[in-house]
C-alpha cells in the first residue's frame, strides 16, 4: 500500500466520502442509514465551524486527487449546550484499507485535534458484532461503556450497538 496521508476533507474528497459510506449502507451495518444520504450532508460536516468539528481523510498520498481510503470526523452528540465539549466520532474504510493501521491513523489525528480543541469527551458507537471496530477504540483507548439490545434493524435482522467512550485532555 502506497504511503498513507491523514489530511482534513477538502470538497473535492466528498463524492469519495460519499461512495465509501454507500457502500456501508448497502452493504454493512457500521451504519443505520438504509439510504445514502445526499452529498449536502457532507457539505455541512465540511463547514461546520464548531471547535471541535473535524472531518478528516485518509488519502494514498499528498495529491488532492490521491484515492481516498477512508475518513473520520467529529461532530455533535446532542443539540444542547451543555454537551459542547461532548462530540461522538466515527471513522469509515475502504474495503482495501482495512486491518492496515489506515484507521488508527484517522483516529490519532482527530482526537489529537479535539483534545488541541479543548473537548472533553469523545464517543463512538460501534454496530454490534464488529470485531475490528471494537479493537481499534480499545487500541485507541476508549473504554466500553456498555450495549443497547436490537435497537436497530437492518438487512433482516436486529442489530445492538455497543457504546465507547474516550475521555481527552
């Protein structure tokens, strides 16, 4: 795999973001999306200007044309003040990209730029079961704080979630 470069989103990067993740909806149950969403979703993930929003990519070189392999961002766990310094992430790979420390990357980056951000907390909430997944958050040093049973239903079946939790800074 070529060298690997972390690097925030550019607008030229979101058809890439949005094909990886229609993959995922169609595919996979990382999300609980049944349709991709449209690209003005990641148009407002690209602007968003609070502190603690970051939207990254994982590209195969400098190049802003280089194949994006995967993306992370940060934005809001609730819609109340008082979790201004609370922001759940996710991070999305390309098929190719997986099991290659492409995620781990992402994730370094972004949290370090949330805790340089001044946030408290970060959290992710994994589709259960996912293996991979559950062992780049503890690789990463979230804690699991505990699961919600079939609170999702997708591709026929029910699906849990398990909650992570990294406290930052």
């Amino acid at each position: 795999m070529p060298a690997v470069v972390v690097r925030p989103a550019t607008d030229a990067d979101l058809d890439a973001v949005a094909a990886l993740y229609a993959r995922e909806v169609a595919e996979g149950h990382a999300t609980f999306d049944v349709e991709p969403p449209p690209r003005s979703v990641w148009e407002t993930k690209l602007a968003s200007t609070h502190p603690g929003d970051h939207f990254l990519v994982a590209a195969a070189g400098p190049a802003p044309d280089d194949d994006v392999l995967g993306f992370a961002y940060s934005g809001p766990f609730r819609d109340r003040g008082a979790y201004h310094h609370t922001r759940e992430v996710t991070v999305y790979l390309d098929a190719g990209a997986t099991g290659r420390g492409v995620g781990r990357l992402l994730y370094d980056d972004l949290l370090a730029r949330m805790t340089a951000a001044g946030m408290r907390t970060a959290l992710a909430v994994v589709a259960l079961p996912n293996d991979a997944s559950e062992g780049l958050h503890r690789a990463c040093g979230f804690e699991r704080q505990g699961v919600l049973r079939e609170v999702g239903r997708k591709h026929g079946r029910w699906i849990d979630i398990a909650w992570w939790q990294k406290m930052l800074g």
